[in-house]
C-alpha cells in the first residue's frame, strides 16, 4: 500500500481510474457508488461500451490521495462485474487550471 508523505497528500492531487467492466446496466452506478461512500465528487466521467460486450468507465477525481485512491481502486475491483481497475495519481497545476477534457463535467 502506497504510503502517504508530504509530496502524495490530497491537495494538489488528480487521480485517474481506468475501468474495464461487463456492460451492464448497474456497473458504472456500483463503481460511483464508490466514490459517494467517500465523499469524493468526481470531475469527470466517461463510460463507453466495446462490441465485446464490456465498457470502458474513466472517472477523475481530484484532492483525493494515494493511499484513498490505492483502497478505492481495491474496492472497484471486488465488484463482481469489474474485469481490471488501473489508476493514475498525477500532481496538480498548482494555478488552479481545469483539466483540458470536454466531456461531462461534475465538480461544484
């Protein structure tokens, strides 16, 4: 398990979790369940589905940090209908700017 320093503490940190998952209709809402459970607020979900029957969900959360971004990728895993969970902790511009992505936006 990651451990939390100074330099991987939630301030300026954007995590990005990549899902594989069957494509079912109650996946994506189990995965955001996740996120509700811990109070994080993801900046960005994306869901596609794949011809082979699984979707791929893209979900960023920002000022969450390593060690919660480590049990929550654990979590996501243990849903029966998740295939592989990847993420990626990545410092944040410290100005403040948003993400370039023009996809759904959540963040208040």
């Amino acid at each position: 398990m990651p451990k939390t320093t100074s330099e991987n503490t939630s301030k300026n940190m954007r995590v990005e979790f990549d899902i594989i998952a069957m494509s079912e209709p109650n996946t994506l809402l189990r995965v955001l369940e996740y996120f509700a459970l811990i109070g994080a607020t993801p900046c960005n979900v994306k869901a596609d589905s794949n011809p082979d029957g699984t979707q791929a969900i893209a979900v960023t959360v920002e000022k969450l940090s390593q060690q919660r971004a480590y049990i929550l990728a654990g979590k996501i895993n243990e849903i029966f209908t998740v295939n592989s969970v990847r993420y990626t902790v990545k410092s944040m511009d410290v100005s403040g700017d948003s993400p370039g992505h023009s996809d759904m936006r959540m963040c208040a």
